[in-house]
C-alpha cells in the first residue's frame, strides 16, 4: 500500500487573485487637476461675464421627475427616446438625471412664482448634464454645461444679445467662432413646413436608411439632422423652413439679423438648423469655433434659441423665453488643441526645510504666510534641499525661505530670490514682513512695466 504522501503547506494555499482595477463607466471621464486651469478660465470667464450682463446664477437639481423631460424636451427627441439616464426611486418615484438644463429652469420659474418679480427674469447656470449618447469624440456621457436663460421677455434684441453674448465669452477665452443660425417659426408656421418635408423625403423615401424611415413618420424635422449621407445629399434640395415662415416670426427674424450685423457678431445663415430639442420656437443658433479641424469644426460648442412655448407645456402662464447653453466639456478641449494660453497661478513662496527641528519651524512659518494671504508651496516629506529647490523652481516660486538646524538655532530663516540666486538671512519673526514687502514692491513694479 502507497503511503499517503504529506501536502505541503505550499500547496494548501489559494492563490490569492489580485482584483482587478475598476474601470470608469463608458462615456464618463475624470478632470485631472493638469486639466483644471482651462476649466477654472471657463468658468470664471462665463460667470463673470453672465453677472455683467445682467443674470444671477441658479442651482437646481440634478435629479428631476422623468416626465419634466419628457415634457420638455419632447417625447419623440433622440435624448428623450434614447439617452435619458432614467430609473425607479426605492420610493417608486420615475426620475432622471437632467439631460438638459432649460426644462428644469422654467421648471423652477413656474414652482418658484419667479412670475411676480420684475420680468424679465435672468439666469445662468453649471453644472454636470448626462445623456446615454454613444460615447466619440467631443462627446460624453456625463458633461458639463453653462447656460444662460431670459425668462419672460419676447423681443428679438434678446435673441440677438444671447447670440452675442455666447460670441463674445468665446472671444473672450480666445477663441474665434461664428454663429449658424436659422428661424424654425411657430409650432403653427411649422406644420405646414414640416407635411412639405415629409412629402419630399416621402418620394426618396427608398434610400432612406431604417431609422430615418421611423423619423419621417413621427419627427419628420429630425431628418435634418441626419448624419447618414445619403440623407445630407437629399437635404441639399429639400425645402427651406424660412420659405414656410409666418409672417411675425420672419420680421422677428430680420430683426435678430440686424441686431447681430449691428455689433458684428459673424454668422452664418443655415436654412436647415433645427435643433434636437422640440422646444423651440422662432430662432435657434449654435456655435462652433473657427478651425481647420474638421472633426472640432463640425462639433457645436453651444446652442440655443427661444422658446416662448415651454412654460405652457410645463403647466405655466405663457411666457415668452430664450437662451444657450455652452458645451464646457468641448471648450476645453478646443482650449487645449488651439494651445491657447491658460494662465496658470504661479506660487510666491517655497518653504524648504532640512532636519526634525527646521521641519517644525517651516510648519508654523508655512501656515502663516498663508494665513497672510501669499501664495505658498511646501514638501515637508521630503528631506532633500535640492529635491526641494527643483519643486520650488518647477512651480515657479519667486521666492524660497530656508529654515535648517542652524537657522532654528539663531532664531532666522533664509531668504532666497529664486530668480537671481541671492540670499539673505531674516529674523524668522519677521519673515513674513519681509517677504510681504518684497512680493509688494515686486507687484509695483510689474504695474510700472505693463
Ligand atoms: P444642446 O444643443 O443639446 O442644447 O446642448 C448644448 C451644448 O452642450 C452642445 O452644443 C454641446 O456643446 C454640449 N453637449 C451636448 N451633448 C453633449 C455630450 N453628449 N457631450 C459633450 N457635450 C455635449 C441644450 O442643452 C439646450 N438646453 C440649450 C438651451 C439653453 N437652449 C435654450 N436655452
């Protein structure tokens, strides 16, 4: 008989698996902190100048009853049908993650009673929006948008300004873009347009592809934004919405026009822009930036337009409203491609230390520069002079202090001026002073030169 032979403890263990790394949701992404300096220039740029032209910024939710959208937006839209990240509550509430901004605006006007207060009522906002797109460039599952809405006003300056407005925080950012724009009239002017449509595609309607077949019958204006190309060969001939317009949206629209001419806000006139949200009415525009690229140069960069017939749909008085909204996500990544130059906060000071003692004292040195208000840098893990120098070079420090066992013995610090290479010692209590006084007469100066 075969004795059995001893296991080894080896082999009595599992293998333990690593776990696999997480990957993010398809179509989500994060903003490295490389990538927050064009973001904080955004969102400076739009809030700043959004208060300069009158508005006040509102929050609403990011979690909205689905039928706020549905609503909204219009129920036969591709974000409504397809892309709504929409789900049951445990308390079996229908919600969904706002796709859009404006619904949820005129949502907020109505609940609010904005309706008494001096009209019109002028907002923006920021935030993150989620549509269950599919995932390519320049598009994203969760984005990011900043919006401006006029609530309660019917006039085609309005229109005119918001155009100008979305211009001209662009050019602010440095980047150059023209306006495409068109007037889609009324829901009434609309219908007539839209059975001439549908009997021109009708007579094509063998090359449509399966899903722009679906479009004709329920969304005919839809087919307009085709991106299959057979279908932009066909819209190439297919009647003109501008030729179906009553006659107030038409002068409407002249006047937009001559506003726009009036402050030379480039544009382009786009007999076929329709927009993929069912609200709007009269005017609609989008922007895009001015570049070689063909791929960015077809991607909007925000769009807009009024949309006098929403605060009916949502169960308010009738109110006429417009506005864009700004795709931040898009913006950033032109700001990158265009290279365009993102000011970057520079630091004032380094704070280095050598030893247990020095360590200390930089602590206490470091929170009071800080608390003083300049700009300070430290890495007190790190025992290195001259790992510590290169980081203060790195995030352009103007000045270091040094503070080793010597200096923490004589009650000083070195001052050191990072561009020349000079030093001196300072009374570590009057430190702060001291570099206060030179970050001061720095600043002077630099007000001199410019
Ligand atoms: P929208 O055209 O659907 O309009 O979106 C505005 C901008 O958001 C687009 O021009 C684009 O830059 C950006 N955007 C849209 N979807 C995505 C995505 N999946 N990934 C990245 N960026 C995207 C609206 O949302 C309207 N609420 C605008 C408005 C305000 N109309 C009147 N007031």
């Amino acid at each position: 008989m075969m004795s059995k032979k001893p296991v080894s403890k080896k082999e009595v263990t599992p293998v333990k698996k690593a776990p696999q790394p997480l990957a993010l949701p398809r179509g989500m992404r994060d903003i490295l902190p490389s990538e927050q300096p064009a973001w904080d220039l955004m969102r400076s740029t739009c809030s700043s100048m959004a208060n300069s032209y009158g508005f006040e910024r509102i929050d609403t939710p990011i979690l909205e009853e689905t039928a706020l959208f549905v609503r909204g937006v219009g129920k036969q839209t591709d974000i409504v049908e397809k892309e709504m990240y929409s789900f049951e509550t445990v308390g079996g509430e229908k919600v969904t993650l706002r796709p859009e901004s404006t619904a949820s605006i005129m949502r907020s006007y109505i609940s609010n009673g904005m309706l008494n207060l001096p009209q019109p009522v002028k907002l923006w906002y920021m935030g993150p929006m989620f549509r269950h797109d599919r995932p390519q460039h320049g598009r994203y599952r969760q984005f990011y948008q900043f919006g401006c809405e006029v609530i309660g006003d019917d006039d085609a300056v309005t229109d005119a300004q918001l155009a100008l407005m979305a211009y001209a925080m662009l050019k602010d950012m440095g980047v150059d873009a023209t306006i495409r724009i068109n007037s889609i009239g009324t829901p009434e002017s609309r219908v007539n347009y839209k059975n001439a449509l549908v009997s021109y595609f009708r007579s094509k309607r063998a090359r449509l592809p399966e899903d722009d077949k679906k479009r004709l019958l329920k969304n005919p204006l839809r087919l307009l934004d085709s991106k299959d190309p057979a279908v932009v060969e066909m819209k190439s001939e297919a009647p003109q919405i501008v030729d179906w317009l009553d006659e107030e949206s038409k002068a409407h629209f002249m006047r937009v026009l001559e506003y726009l001419d009036e402050v030379a806000v480039p544009y382009q006139l786009d007999p076929y822009l329709v927009r993929g949200l069912d609200y709007y009415t009269k005017t609609v525009f989008e922007i895009y930036a001015n570049t070689e690229d063909t791929e960015t140069a077809q991607s909007a960069l925000g769009g807009g337009g009024r949309y006098d017939g929403l605060a009916e749909i949502l169960g308010g008085r009738p109110t006429p409203a417009a506005g864009f909204a700004f795709g931040l996500d898009r913006i950033a990544s032109i700001l990158r491609d265009l290279k365009i130059n993102v000011p970057v906060t520079h630091i004032d000071v380094f704070v280095a230390q050598l030893g247990e003692q020095g360590r200390k004292k930089a602590l206490a040195v470091f929170e009071e520069l800080r608390r003083s208000g300049i700009r300070a840098a430290e890495a007190f893990s790190k025992d290195s002079i001259k790992a510590q120098m290169e980081l203060a070079n790195k995030r352009g420090a103007k000045w270091a202090v040094v503070i080793g066992q010597k200096e923490v013995l004589d009650g000083t610090a070195i001052v050191r001026d990072m561009e020349s290479g000079t030093q001196e010692i300072v009374d570590v209590r009057k430190v702060v002073h001291e570099l206060k006084k030179k970050l001061g007469s720095a600043e002077v100066k630099t007000e001199i030169q410019h």
